[in-house]
C-alpha cells in the first residue's frame, strides 16, 4: 500500500486521462442513446488531448516562446520551455474530433428523421420491420 | 518537375476536392469530367513515383517544404507503398469512370459534393500510404474516415444507422492508435518513422513496458479499421447499405490500406524481430486470423443480400492477409503484400459487377442473378473471373497469394492457417458456384424449369439482353482482365516490387 | 522428320487447338455444319501434331517448352514424355471418333444448347491433353481443374434437378478433392524440395530422402484421393452421379478424359514425384495395392446389381480404373507395363460399350439391360461391337484387354503379391458375370412381354454406328499388335 499510493501519485495525469477514457469508451458502447454515445466519444476524445497535453509539461519550465534572459541573451536550454510538439499536434486533433463531431451530429440528425428516434433499441425495432 | 511526382500524389485530389465543391454551377458532366480527369493524373503521378523508385532502386524521400526530418513531415515512397500506392490510385480512377451512372443515380442532388467526398477519400488513402510520418498518418486515416462517413451515409435509409455505428467503431480505433502513437513519443521523443525505427531498436526500448502498450494500442486500432475477427462487426452493414459507387470505392481500398499500415507499424516502425521475440503474439494472432477467415466465409455463405455477402468475403480476406503477415517468413510476407494488390483488384471486380446487376435488376438478393449469362452476358464472365480470384482458380492472381500463403505457413508449421485457407476457399467455391449455377441455368426452386426448345440456341424463354452500360463496362473488364495480367506476371511483381520489401531477418 | 524447333511448337499447338476453335465454335452456332467443321479441324490439328510428335519421341527424345514463369522457381511448363504420349495419343485420336459420334447422337436426340456443348467438349479436350504434356505439378493441376470446371455443363447439360444434383456432386467431389487434398500436398511438396518439376525417371522422384516418414505418407495419401477422377473409393461417389448426362459425354466422362486424368495424375505423382524407390522403402505400394483391390472387388459387386446399363458401365469403370493404379502400385517393371498400357486398352473398350449405350438409347429409347433382351437381333452391329468390347474388359484373348491382364498377373508374380493374384481372378470371373449375360440376354433372350420386334436391322444412324465399329476394332487391333502402344510404355520402364 505505502508503495502504491505514491505510483499512483507519481503519474497521476496518466491515471486521470486514464478514468476519462473509460468514462468515455463506457458512454460509446453501453448507452443506449445515440446522443449519449458522442457524448461519451467526446468525452474520449478529450481524454486522449488531455494525454497529449500533459506530457508536454515541464516542471518550472515557460511557454515556448524565445527568452531572453537579464544580459539580452537568448535562453537556449530545453528544460526551461514546455514542450510544443504535442500542443500543436493537439490543436490538429481537435479540428479532427471538431470534425468528427459534426459528422456524427449530421448522420445523427438524418437517423431521426429516418427513424424517428435516436434510441438505439427502438431503431434496430425500425429496421426490423 | 518528375522528382516532384511523390507530392502531386497528394496534392491534386486534394486540389480537385476543394474546386469540386466550387464547380457546383458547371453541372453533373463537368464535376464527372474533372474527377476522372484528377484521378488520372494522381494514376500517372503515383505510375512516375513509383518509377522513380525502381529507377533509383531505394525509397524516395519528399520533404514536405523541404524541412528536413525529424522534425519536418515527409512522404516516403519505397517499393511496397510505390504499388499500393498505383492500386490505390487505379482503382479510384476505375471507380469513377464507372460512376458515371450510379452516382448520378444516388445523388441526384448533391452530386459535386459527392464527387468532392470521394476525392478527399482517395486523398486520405493515399496520403496514408504515402505518409512517413505517424501522426500525420493519424491525420490522413482521420480525413479518410470521415470522408468515408459522409460517403457511405449517401447510402440513405438504413445506412444512416449503420454509418453512425462505423463512425463510433472508428473514431475507437483511430483513438487508440492516436493514444499508442502518444506512448511511443514519451519514449523516444520522435514520430518520424525512419527515426523512430532507430531509435526503437535501443536495447532497453526493446524491453519498455510503455512500448509494448504503445504498440498494443497503435495495433489494435489498425485491427479496429481493417476489421480483424472479432472486431468486424461494423464492417459487413456499413459497407453493404451504401450506394453502389461508394461501396466499390470503400470496400477495396480501406481495409487493403489498413492491412499495409500494418505492415508498415509491424515491420518499419517496428521490426520483425521485435514483433516476433518481444511481442510473440504471433501465435495467437495466426488463429485468429484463421478464425476470421472460416468465420466470415461461412457468415458470407449464411447472406442472401448480394452486397452483404461480398463484405463478409472482405472479412475473410483480412484473415488471410493478417494471418500471413504474422507467419513471421519471406513466404508470409509476400503472400499479404501481393494479396494487398490482388485483394484490391478482385474486391473492386466483384463489387463493379454486383453494383451493375443490381443497377439492371433493381434486385439485390440471388434472385438478381437469375439468367445474367443471357442478360448480360459481359458483366456475368467479369464476375465469373473475380468469383475465380477468390476461390483462388489459376491464373488469376488469387491463386498465387494463396500459394505463397499456404507455403509460408507449411513452413512457419501453421497447419491451422493451411486449413483454414483451404476451408475458406472451398466454403468460398460453394458461394459463387450457388449463385453462378442460377446465373448459368436459372432458379429452378423460384420457377418451373425452363421449357426445352429443341435444337438451337436459347435456354427457356428468350431473355432480353440487359448489358450493362459502357461506362460500367469498361473499368469492369480493365480489372477482371488486370487480375489475369497480375496473376500471370507474380513472379515479376514480386521480384521487382515485393521482394523489396521482406524485413531483414526472414 | 521436321526440324527441332517444330517440335517446341507442336506441344503447344497441340493444347491449344481445340482451345483456339472455342471462339469459332462459339460465334457459328447459328450454322451447325461450319460448328462442326471447326471441331473437327482441330481435332484434326491437334492428333497430327500428337502423331507428329511420337515418332520424336520414340526417337527418344523429350520436349521441354516453358510458357510461363510464374514465380522465381515455378513455371507453367509443357514436357512431352513417352508416359504422357500414351495418354495424349489414345485421347487425341478418340476426340475424333467421339465427336463423330457425339453429333450423331445430339442431332438426332434434337437436344438443346449444342452449342455450348460442342465448347466445353472442346475445352475439355485441351484441358486433357494439358495434363498429358504437363512438365510439372502446378501445370498439371491447372488443367486438372479447368478439366473439372469445363466439364461441369456437360454433366448438368439436361440442367433438370437430377442433373443439377448429378452436376454439384461432381463438382463437389473433384473440386473438394483437388483444392482441399492436392493442392495443399503439391505446396508442402514445393516448401520441402523447391521444386514441383517431375523427375526424370520413375525411380528417384523428387522427394529428398530424409524427409520424415510420415509426412511423405500423408502427402502419398493426399495424391491418391485428391485426384478423385480417379475413382478410388470412398472418392468415386461423383461417377455414378455424373452418369446423368448424355451418353458421349459419359463416354468422355468414362473412357477418354476424366478418369483417365485421374488415373493419370495418380501414375504421374507415384512414379515421377514420389519414385518408385521412396515408395518402395515406405512399402506405399502394397498398401496402395490392397487399397485399389477393395475397389476392385466391391465396384464389381456393385455392378452386378445394376439394372441400368450406363450405371453398371460406370461401375466397372470404377473398377477398371483400380487395374491401372494396382499396376503401378505392385511396382514390378511388369505390372507398371500391364498398368499403363490399359490407359489405352481400357480406353478403348469403354468408350465402345458407352457408344453401344448411347446407340441402343437413340435407336430404342432403353436405359434397363432388363428391357433389351432379343435386341441383338435388331442392332447385331452395335451389339457385336459390345461383345467384343466386354471380352476386353474380362480379358479374354486376343482383345486388348487379355494383354493388360497378363502384364499384371505376371507383374504380381514378380512382386510375390500372391493375394493380388487372387484379386484379380476374383474380379475376372466377375467381369464374366455382369458382362456376359448382357450379350447372352440381347442375342438369344427374348423380348419384353408386348413388344413386338419387326424383322430386320434398325441400327442407330450411320454416324455413330461408325464410331463404334471403329473402337471395337482397334480395341482388337491392341490385342493383336500390343506394341503400338507398349513401345511408349517400355520407354517408361527402362
């Protein structure tokens, strides 16, 4: 137990993101209604971005914008800026799930003018028949 | 302007997407027009790339303004994405030349943004084959997806239905494989492939629990996409509810691309010896592949719709091919990569001349093929040659994968994959043998036996003759006679392009 | 003589006339003469060539032609061998009398769909003699297949339920038999040797010898049954059923292409894949001996219980076919003569008793032996013909069928098989019995009650009764001058 907690603490954005995904991943394939399951993918989703996000962080360490530092020298060293890399590849994932998004809203839109509904069960008793 | 060629791969559907929308005021012919037109000029950019690499026998490298790796994006286009790259494109090209119709037909409305769709989605495709880069690959499989979406919920009816539960099964796998791609970064700092190859060979990445799960991650969305038994449930509804156009550009090409990406993770990325001695899931991963190939022919030979049939066929086709790249030997190897080519040709075939039956018959079920072989006469030989392909009759090119398949597992010592192929393809011989005897000699169990008119030509009642138009014609014959020409000319595309490829260490 | 580059050509040539006259023959249906014309120009091409090329061979030479070369190490290729001339000659120099025959009985049954009859006859025919002049495994089984695909519509060629049914399990049994046995021993065999190009002699074969026992038994055994067309029990079940289809077509079926395709795919694997020597040392030979002889013995009992004529035909096919494969089984130099040599005996003889069939069921519309008693007097020709052909069959001296019987019994001898000797005894005295009484019963037996024979001769039109006289006198001709054909066979041997 004494060695546990601190494993836990020790990386806990990793754990965060980690009940998020499942947050989402049981919204996408447990509910019923199909609203409730994009909100659960988007839940999914940010789970993912949230991932990204914070294995950029640094300890102490500045936007990546060029300093300088008192003696007008540019602070070149690594460990003072955050890492951009995975930021910027969010911004990318996020028009994606942006676009994801609507194209889900879309189809969603289209299923309930088909079938009236957007229950999943009721549906598959739409199609049945 | 030739060394730029890899580029223009990309770039000109992309272009063509983007004017496809404007052109809207120019009419149906004109958005046809310009989308054949694209499409042939990536067919030639892809056909001068990949000449470019048999030319300087080693991968060509594209930077992307020209920054340089590992921090610019590249494209890198080696022997292997050099072929899948000319079937992507051929087959895109053939597909709408034949939608001339059909397009029409299920898009009276909307037709450039159809036509727009579909050029974004052979953007994706290719781009992924094309892509060296693996974020930038998460990027491209994402615009094909839902490009591919909006393609297939064309469809109508109940394809909204099965679209939406696609996007939620994809949007799973495209997560994890992103999620699996964050892993292998806090690892090595890199997403550029070629670099990431080298740095993952370090010994004590080798071992990292963090890789494993990255690559665990980054395999089992690929197997989500591609749809490997047990996760291809969404495949069979989604495929088969779309309008025949989309089906016969989906259908070849996004699990074929799906199954390189694999290969490209397994065996670039990665490396054979780190799948087989770190990961050695190679066993279990065999039988399931044997299980979705027996599983989903026998699921095809339980359909009665058409279309549905043919996806559950794709399914088993996935078993195959995944199963062979697993078998860990040359013969493996070459018989998923020339099944890549050969999958995508006979799947195209197949799904062109169902698509013209139905649009002739209006019918879907077997009772569509009723008489075809006096109805339509052409499209019936078309779609003898592609049901030949994947029963594996020589010499189409089904035959040869197959060989090179059952030889890598007869030497890999996986006697259930050899039955499983050879199950498979007798299960598959008894599908089409079902539906050509009634395209042959008509149903007798729907109507009395045809009268016998003595000395002569016709069977039974004179059936008009149906065939279908030219513009469905034509792609259809270019791809049953290409699965001929593949088939008698493996050897030389093995030796020139595949063999190429084989990992180091087979 | 002609020039050696000739002899490249006429190989190819020689599979693909018929080939090349299915366009023909398909585009002028509408005018049956000029149909015909086509079908019989190439079989005219295609036996001169054939002829042309066993005087080369019995020169000793052997033609190599490579068309295509698939992969690396596998080759579509044409090999012409004394073992494969037996074959070609006898099926190429029968096409001829068959087609004959075959629009005879099509034009005066009126049948439907002639047609595409006469082009998948034809396809066949190529896919035959394919397998003849196949240089190795995988050529050979492209033909062995487009054989099986090629034959399917003549087989469901009436396309009522029984001939669908009769069709799907001829398919089912070849089909499951080549792609589920076959195919997967002829790729274990490339994966072991690399190769899948037979060997030169009968002896050596191309299996390296520290192959494991038991998987080369499973791959022996694979061969054996996967070739189905050979009839060996529990794989023959497809030939009864095919005997739905018109009669030249289960004289095709029955004497000049498909079994024999079976038997001689069998033959070629045995002696030019395994060798005589492996087969030798696993004691395959006497296994397979004892196999072929319940086969022997029990299609003949079957037989004897057969009413129809064409089924009790097929049943001693069934039977006969085992002779061929015993022979070579015994592997006595001898008795793999005896064994090869009733490739063309058999042939022979066969195709005359289903030719007899098909006429007595032209001419009188009777399938029951029971029915055709006194009939004889009506058809003395066709039922001459047939007598001469069942004592080929018993092996009655000097019909050729005697010379196959005495090449095995004294092949058994030299093999010390004993028990084999009684097999084949056993089955003499039963060809004796369901072929004699069918001869006794049309000359001397009476008609059926209420029927009435009107004095004179009403044979089956001229065209087939021709046909019929032909291959019963050859069929006596072999009796008399067995080296026409053992000339080749001793080729094998040596």
């Amino acid at each position: 137990m004494d060695e546990l907690f601190p494993f836990i603490i020790a990386k806990y954005n990793y754990w965060a993101s980690l009940i998020l995904l499942f947050i989402g991943l049981y919204g996408m394939i447990a509910k019923n209604n199909l609203m409730k399951k994009i909100i659960g993918m988007i839940i999914f989703q940010t789970a993912i971005l949230l991932f990204y996000v914070s294995i950029g962080v640094k300890q102490g360490a500045s936007v990546p914008i060029l300093f300088f530092s008192e003696d007008h020298q540019p602070l070149l060293e690594a460990s003072a800026y955050a890492n951009p890399l995975p930021h910027v590849l969010m911004l990318t994932a996020i028009v994606v799930g942006v676009g994801t998004l609507g194209v889900a809203l879309a189809i969603l839109q289209k299923i309930q003018r088909v079938h009236g509904t957007i229950e999943e069960d009721e549906i598959l008793e739409d199609m049945r028949q | 302007m030739i060394d730029q060629a890899p580029v223009f791969i990309v770039i000109i559907p992309l272009l063509a997407a983007l004017l496809l929308v404007f052109a809207t005021p120019l009419g149906p012919r004109f958005a046809y027009g310009m989308l054949v037109t694209a499409l042939a000029a990536t067919l030639a950019a892809a056909l001068a790339t990949l000449n470019l690499v048999v030319a300087a026998n080693q991968a060509v490298h594209y930077r992307m303004g020209d920054w340089l790796p590992p921090h610019g994006i590249e494209l890198v286009i080696d022997h292997l994405s050099g072929v899948v790259l000319v079937l992507v494109a051929g087959c895109a090209l053939l597909t709408a030349i034949y939608s001339l119709r059909t397009a029409e037909q299920d898009n009276p409305d909307r037709l450039n943004q159809y036509y727009s769709l579909f050029a974004l989605l052979v953007t994706g495709l290719l781009g992924m084959v094309a892509s060296g880069d693996l974020f930038n690959l998460y990027v491209l499989l994402e615009i094909s997806a839902l490009s591919s979406y909006g393609l297939l919920a064309r469809g109508g009816g109940q394809a909204y239905y099965a679209t939406f539960k696609y996007l939620i099964v994809g949007t799973i796998g495209a997560c994890f494989y992103l999620l699996g791609v964050g892993y292998i970064y806090i690892m090595t700092g890199s997403l550029n492939m070629a670099d990431l190859a080298v740095i993952l060979s370090r010994p004590e990445l080798q071992e990292s629990v963090s890789v494993k799960i990255g690559f665990t991650l980054i395999i089992l969305g690929i197997w989500i996409k591609m749809a490997l038994f047990p996760l291809h449930a969404w495949l069979p509804n989604a495929y088969s509810k779309a309008g025949t156009t989309t089906a016969c550009l989906v259908a070849p090409l996004m699990t074929k691309v799906s199954v390189y990406i694999m290969l490209r993770m397994m065996f670039t990325v990665f490396s054979a010896d780190y799948i087989f001695n770190q990961i050695a899931w190679s066993e279990l991963v065999i039988y399931l592949a044997s299980a979705a190939a027996v599983v989903g022919m026998l699921a095809a030979l339980a359909q009665r719709d058409l279309r549905k049939m043919l996806t559950y066929i794709i399914v088993a086709e996935i078993g195959y091919m995944t199963g062979g790249a697993w078998l860990a030997n040359a013969a493996g190897f070459t018989g998923t990569t020339y099944h890549i080519l050969a999958d995508g040709l006979m799947t195209l075939c197949l799904f062109m001349a169902v698509g013209a039956i139905i649009y002739r018959t209006g019918e879907t079920t077997k009772a569509a093929m009723v008489g075809i072989f006096q109805k339509m006469p052409i499209t019936a030989v078309v779609l003898v040659i592609g049901a030949a392909s994947i029963i594996g009759v020589p010499p189409t090119c089904g035959f040869f994968s197959k060989w090179y398949l059952i030889q890598g597992a007869a030497q890999a010592g996986a006697w259930v994959f050899v039955a499983a192929l050879l199950i498979a393809s007798l299960v598959a011989a008894v599908i089409f043998f079902r539906l050509l005897e009634v395209a042959f000699f008509g149903d007798l169990d729907a109507a009395p036996a045809a009268p016998e008119d003595g000395h002569g030509q016709g069977h039974g009642p004179a059936v008009a003759r149906a065939e279908a138009p030219l513009s469905m014609l034509i792609p259809m014959m270019i791809s049953a006679a290409g699965l001929i020409v593949l088939g008698i000319y493996t050897r030389e595309v093995v030796s020139y392009f595949i063999s190429w490829s084989i990992p180091a260490g087979f | 003589m002609f020039s050696p580059s000739f002899y490249q050509i006429a190989p190819v040539i020689a599979v693909c006339a018929s080939l090349a006259a299915v366009p023909l023959i398909a585009l002028s249906g509408s005018r049956p003469n000029l149909r015909e014309f086509w079908t019989f120009l190439a079989a005219g091409v295609k036996f001169a060539m054939v002829f042309a090329l066993a005087g080369w061979v019995l020169a000793g030479n052997v033609v190599e032609v490579e068309l295509i070369r698939v992969l690396p190490e596998l080759s579509i290729a044409l090999r012409v061998d004394s073992f494969g001339m037996v074959f070609a000659l006898v099926s190429s120099f029968l096409w001829m009398v068959a087609a004959t025959y075959t629009i005879g009985y099509m034009r005066k049954l009126n049948e439907h769909a002639q047609t595409r009859f006469m082009v998948c006859f034809a396809l066949s025919l190529c896919a035959a003699i394919g397998v003849a002049f196949s240089a190795n495994l995988l050529t050979m089984y492209i033909f062995y297949e487009m054989l099986s695909l090629s034959t399917y519509p003549l087989v469901a060629h009436h396309q009522d339920k029984e001939g669908r049914a009769g069709a799907r399990k001829y398919l089912a049994f070849l089909l499951g038999g080549s792609v589920g046995l076959v195919l997967p021993a002829m790729i274990v065999i490339f994966a072991i040797t690399g190769t899948v190009n037979f060997a030169d002699n009968i002896n050596s074969g191309i299996i390296p010898a520290d192959t494991g026992s038991t998987l080369v038994v499973i791959l022996f055994f694979a061969c054996l049954f996967g070739f189905a067309k050979n009839g060996i029990m529990p794989m023959h079940a497809w030939l009864p059923g095919a005997m739905v289809a018109p009669t030249p077509v289960s004289a095709l079926l029955h004497a000049v292409a498909v079994v024999k395709v079976g038997v001689f795919c069998t033959i070629r694997v045995m002696l030019y894949v395994f060798g005589i020597d492996l087969m030798d040392d696993l004691n395959l030979g006497v296994i397979t001996a004892y196999i072929v002889s319940f086969t022997i013995v029990t299609a003949s009992i079957i037989a004897l219980t057969k009413d129809n004529l064409k089924a009790r035909l097929a049943y001693s096919t069934i039977s006969q076919l085992s002779y061929i494969i015993l022979g070579v089984a015994l592997l006595a130099p001898a008795a793999i003569e005896g064994g090869i040599i009733h490739i063309a005996n058999h042939a022979f003889s066969k195709i005359t008793l289903f030719f007899c069939a098909g006429a007595i069921y032209v001419a009188t519309h009777k399938k029951n032996i029971s029915e055709m008693g006194g009939l004889g007097r009506v058809m003395p020709f066709t039922f001459g013909a047939f007598a001469v052909a069942s004592l080929s069959m018993i092996g009655v001296p000097p019909v050729a069928g005697f010379i196959t019987k005495w090449y095995l019994l004294v092949g058994a001898l030299d093999a010390g098989q004993l028990g084999i000797i009684l097999v084949l005894l056993a089955s003499t005295l039963l060809n004796v019995a369901y072929f004699a009484p069918i001869t006794y019963h049309a000359f001397f037996g009476k008609p059926p009650a209420g029927e009435v024979h009107g004095g004179g001769i009403k044979e089956a039109p001229l065209i087939m009764v021709l046909p019929i006289l032909l291959a019963a006198t050859i069929s006596v001709i072999l009796g008399f001058y067995p080296d026409i054909m053992m000339q080749f066979v001793k080729m094998v041997t040596s």
